[in-house]
C-alpha cells in the first residue's frame, strides 16, 4: 500500500475477481485479529473498500453479461436437441 493510494488504486484496477476476494478475505481476516495500530486499521479498510469496489465491478458485470445472454433470442439449432 501506499500513502497517497495512487499506486494501490492502479493496483487494484488490475487484479481479477479472485485476486481481489482473496485479499478482501486476508483483509477481514487482519482486521478481525486485532493487534493493529489505528493507522494500519484504517489503511487496511481503506484498502477492504477498494477490493469490494473490484469484486462489485466484476459481478456487475457478470450479471450483465448474463442478462444479455438471457435477452438474446435463441437461434434455430441452439439448445435444442432435435436427437
């Protein structure tokens, strides 16, 4: 992490859906344990509330792709099986 988030931001825009809910987890995981300075608390939120923004994103855009998926009429020949 950095201090002004400018890298940690970029970082994060990288990271694929499972990159980023693990370290969402990792996240939770040390703020649960305790034993954190003030500081270290809030960067670690900090940086918990840019993954969920990453993990949100990607569902998002799951859910839209599949709602497209869903909107699309069937073509002759797909899905059936005429077998």
């Amino acid at each position: 992490m950095t201090d002004d988030g400018t890298t940690t931001a970029a970082a994060t825009g990288t990271l694929g859906y499972e990159q980023a809910r693990d370290e969402l987890i990792e996240v939770v995981r040390r703020l649960e344990a305790g034993g954190t300075t003030l500081e270290e608390s809030l960067a670690l939120w900090e940086r918990g509330e840019e993954l969920a923004k990453v993990c949100r994103r990607w569902l998002e855009g799951a859910r839209a792709r599949l709602d497209a998926a869903l909107a699309r009429p069937e073509e002759p020949g797909e899905g059936t099986d005429t077998d």
